[in-house]
C-alpha cells in the first residue's frame, strides 16, 4: 500500500492495493476528490470539476 499527500489539506491518504492511474479518490480528512496519476512513485492531484450542461 501506498501513501500519498493530499493537495488540498496535506493529509496522508492510503492508495490501496489495485489503485489504477485515472481513478478517483476521496481524501478521507477533507472529503476533496482526488485523481491517481502515477502508482510508482504514488502520485494525485485534484480531481477536474465535472461541469454540469444543464442540458444545454
């Protein structure tokens, strides 16, 4: 398993067994989400914001 530090509030955050670059995480102190992008060494950074289209 592998550590990594949350950007948002430099909390320590486990990347569990099986994590993959692309997939999202929450940071389990402030809740941000966060995206895997590298396991070897771990890496994130935060998640894009999904925008909403409001159906346009």
């Amino acid at each position: 398993m592998s550590t990594v530090t949350c950007p948002e509030c430099e909390a320590e955050v486990n990347l569990t067994e099986g994590t993959e670059v692309g997939e999202i995480i929450v940071c389990s102190d402030c809740g941000v989400d966060l995206e895997v992008t590298s396991v070897d060494p771990a890496a994130v950074q935060l998640a894009p914001m999904e925008q909403e289209d409001w159906g346009e």
